[in-house]
C-alpha cells in the first residue's frame, strides 16, 4: 500500500512560519501546493502583506511564492486537503531546563484532526531521539483515530537553517531525512531531494536522523566550552585569546571555534533535549552537561569582568551608566530568542548599574514584550562609563571610541583597542 503514495502531486501543509518554516515553505512553493499553518493572527497579516519580520524572505520571494499559489492561514479547514504535513515548531527548554514538548504536541494534535489514510507527517523541529514515535505518534493515532504506519506514516528530518545567513540557505544545506518504514524513508527523500539543491542523506530510522540533529548543535556547544574556558585561563594569564586561536590555527586539523555567549533557540537548547534523554535510561552525561554549565555562566564572567576593569580605571559602580551593543543571540540576525546578552545586562544591574541597550537590528517591541527592556535608539556613546560590545553587527565593526576614560568590553573580538575582550 505505501507503494501507492506518491509524493509528486502532494499537497504541502508546513506548520510553523517562523525562521524554519517559511523559508521551507517558500521552497517548496517552486514545485508544489503549499500552505503554511501558524497559530499566530499578527504573523499570518504580515505574511499575507508581504512582509516577513524574521528578514529569511524579502519582499521579492514572499510575493514569488504568493504567486505561486503558497497561502497563509490559521484556519484548520484550510489544510484538509494537504497529503502531507511538515511541523517546524519551537523546541523550547522550560525553566528547569527540561525539553517544552508543547508546541510539538499542539502541533500534532492540530494534524491528527485533519490527517487522513495516506497521509505523511514529517517532522523538523529538534527532538531528542524517539521522541518522534515516542510522544508526537500516539498524540496523532489519538486525534485521528487512524493506526500509525497502516494507515498514516511518518518521516523525519531535522532543520538546519542557520538564521540570518543568507549564503547557507535551506535548498543549498544537505538535508538528512529518515521515514518510519523504509519505503516512507524513500519517499520523504525524494520528496525533499526535489528542492534541495545540496543533496540529501537518507538515515535509516527517525531515530538515527534524531540523533543526528542533536548531536551537530551539543557538538558545538562543548567545543566552544572549551575555548571560553580557555580564555578565562589566557586573561589570568594576560595572553591574547585570539592571538592564541590565530596561531594554534596554522596547524591544519585545529578546529577555529571561538569564544562568546551561547545563546539562540539551536545551541544553548538542544544539549539539554539530548542530556533529558539520557538521564532518562540511567546515564548521567558529564561532558555535556559541564559545557552547558560553562557557557550558561558566561553572561555573569563577562560582567565581572567589565566591572572590575571600571574599577582600575576609578570608576564608581553603583549609578554607573552602561551601554550595551546588540541584543540579538547572533549578529546581522534580529532573532532575540534566548540571547545571553540578557545574562550580562542583569548581572550589570545587580551591581547597581544602569543598563542601556541598543541595537539596530534588534525589533523594540518583541525586545519589550520578551525581556521586559526598552531599546535606546541612537545613544551619546561618550555618556556612558562602559560600552560592552555584545554582539558582531557589521555596523558595530566600524565604531569609533573617543572616550578614553571609559571602558570598552569587547566579547566579539572585532575592535582592536578594547579594554577587556573575551
């Protein structure tokens, strides 16, 4: 029977329309019918007005794909007809950093209402292994009352879109893809092979394909562990970080990773999502989870060191004005989510500081409404006794520093006469 299910004349329902979803969806537009499905009212408008706030399309491509018949909707009758649904939901960790599944959850639950015999399910949203068949089948068997790999079927292969990066788009990153019976593996393959400019990787079971997504993101998270740790031990030192890294680069198998604030919805995240898991079977992870506790404290070294270099040079710490530069977890991106900056900003105001932000990519509102911070447009950086220069905007790359009693905190590395840098 799964012979029968061709994925040529699909109808595509991506659920989710933010930094994975959309642009997924506008490239599947290119080849197929598509609509994509998000809960938010304000998020469907804008789309539909051709403007998207996360900057992965302009104006140009959103109405390409408008043109090419893609629709936006929050309406579920609106994607009963769709053959085969592509979650793309958040992920998130909750405040005991354990994995938020809900978003995975009442995305299922929404398909499970509308899914049909045939019908494919596949998810991109970063999970631990199993959690595929483990928790989102059950929730779809439940609401559809149909019987899973008989009547419906699943596949699964992960994001790996890196927000703002407009070189490594969505067609041009290989694409790992898995199915949950072999021959549902090859038609998720051929399905995605199909836009995907960069090739595809057919793993052997969702959990393979699950595995893999987690470990690509805790891979990073440790070595840049190690790099912050290394230089907390260089500054005790008083040896130049990226002299250091410049250097032990000239070998050919060094690995360039940099230090910095971990943050965003990839990095700081997934770790946990694979740590959850293991704990889960009785294997305590030590390596993983001794890089999340150094890079989760670097928000707070950062700030004691900028503190401490306010002090030499005589400044009084408490009424002390700070500005900080950028907001944004990574630079040229205006994705706040999960941001470290916030770790430095509120250890600064501990210390009886007062915290300026500003960043010009940065949206005020979602700044205001996610942290509670207002943005300080075009601030007199000479007022300030310290500037921390939080993240690598191009813009920031080209400021100047006349003051000369203040301190300048560069966590980046991207100006040359900076007091303190990581």
């Amino acid at each position: 029977m799964q012979n029968d299910i061709s994925v040529e004349n699909s109808k595509i329902c991506i659920i989710g329309l933010g930094y994975v979803g959309l642009p997924l969806a506008h490239a599947f537009s290119s080849k197929y019918k598509v609509v994509g499905f998000d809960i938010s009212s304000w998020r469907i408008d804008e789309l539909k007005n051709g403007h998207d706030r996360t900057l992965e399309l302009n104006e140009t491509q959103l109405k390409e794909a408008l043109a090419n018949g893609m629709e936006f909707t929050l309406n579920i009758e609106d994607i009963k007809d769709c053959t085969i649904f592509i979650v793309t939901v958040p992920t998130p960790i909750d405040k005991n950093k354990r994995p938020d599944l809900t978003p995975l959850i009442k995305a299922s639950e929404t398909i499970g209402k509308v899914l049909k015999k045939d019908d494919i399910v596949i998810y991109e949203s970063t999970v631990y292994p199993g959690a595929t068949e483990e928790e989102c089948v059950p929730v779809l068997e439940k609401f559809s009352h149909l019987k899973f790999n008989e009547d419906f079927f699943c596949g699964y292969s992960p994001e790996r879109i890196n927000p703002g990066d407009k070189e490594h788009t969505v067609t041009k990153i290989k694409k790992v893809t898995a199915g949950s019976t072999p021959e549902i593996g090859r038609k998720v393959n051929e399905l995605y092979a199909s836009i995907i400019t960069a090739g595809t990787h057919l793993a052997p079971t969702i959990k393979v394909a699950e595995a893999a997504k987690v470990i690509e993101n805790s891979q990073r998270d440790i070595n840049i562990a190690f790099v912050n740790e290394l230089s907390m031990i260089f500054n005790k030192l008083g040896i130049n970080t990226n002299d250091v890294l410049e250097a032990a680069g000239t070998k050919w198998n060094f690995m360039p990773f940099k230090p910095g604030l971990v943050g965003g919805h990839c990095i700081g995240v997934d770790p946990y999502y694979l740590t959850h898991k293991a704990q889960s079977i009785g294997y305590n992870p030590e390596i993983i989870l001794a890089g999340r506790r150094l890079n989760d404290s670097m928000g707070i070294y950062v700030a004691n060191q900028v503190i401490k270099l306010m002090i030499k040079k005589g400044h009084k710490i408490d009424g002390a004005r700070i500005l900080v530069l950028g907001i944004t977890f990574k630079e040229n991106c205006p994705d706040i989510r999960n941001s470290k900056v916030i770790d430095v900003i509120q250890e600064l105001q501990e210390f009886g500081c007062n915290v300026d932000i500003t960043d010009y990519w940065a949206d005020a509102d979602e700044v205001k409404h996610e942290y509670n911070l207002t943005l300080t447009q075009n601030p007199n950086m000479d007022e300030y006794e310290a500037i921390v220069l939080a993240v690598a905007h191009n813009n920031y790359k080209i400021l100047q520093f006349k003051n000369k009693n203040q301190v300048i905190f560069d966590i980046k590395s991207i100006i040359d006469n900076a007091d303190g840098r990581l």
